[in-house]
C-alpha cells in the first residue's frame, strides 16, 4: 500500500522539522489501514514498531510517501516493513527518511488476541 501527508506547520517541532511522534502516527495508522484493508473484517492494534530510524530532518511543505508492505503473517499477528520517502515541492528528487516494521495483532470485540 503507498499513502502520502504534507508536512505542514502543525506537525513541526520547536526547531521547524517534522516532529518524530508525528511521524510515528502516520506510520501507525496507515499500518492499520493496509491491514484492515488486507484483512477485511478483522480488528487490529499496534503490537510493537521495531527498529525505528529516523534518517534524515523533514522540513515544511515537504511531501512524505509511506510504503506499507506486508513482510509476514502468523497466526494472529501481522508484519508490515514501512519505508517513508521525502520530496520537497521544489525539486522531484526523494530521500529515505524514516524506516521500521509494524506489528499489529488481531483481536476481538473484548481486546482479547483472536486468529486472522
């Protein structure tokens, strides 16, 4: 699954670049999106982000390109590689920015660990 966001004022921290937790929120919600949308039917919640790595600052106005891919499947839990690109607005060229993987489990309508 591919997502983009425009990095915008409000997501800035205190020395005008992309706030890390902004980030993190991006990258979490559209983990869920890919698996809901993969597992139609299916209730997720985030398990763990392993090996986060921010690589380079985000500044305003830039465009980010979250690519959402499944890297595994258990029982009950799913595995989702993101890697986030950066474009500025003034040139077409894109920078890695921000890497990691999402693990989100399914569960059911009392929060309790259920299969795919």
């Amino acid at each position: 699954m591919e997502a983009c966001a425009l990095v915008r004022t409000e997501h800035l921290n205190h020395y005008g670049r992309l706030f890390g937790g902004q980030m993190l929120r991006w990258v979490d919600e559209f983990a869920w999106v890919a698996a809901t949308r993969q597992f139609p039917g299916r209730n997720f919640v985030t398990r763990a982000l392993q090996q986060v790595e921010f690589r380079h600052q985000v500044g305003n106005g830039e465009i980010l390109t979250f690519e959402i891919e499944l890297e595994s499947q258990g029982v009950s839990s799913v595995a989702y590689a993101v890697r986030v690109s950066a474009q500025s607005p003034a040139t077409a060229k894109q920078r890695q920015v921000f890497t990691t993987t999402v693990v989100m489990v399914a569960v059911d309508t009392n929060g309790n660990k259920t299969q795919i």
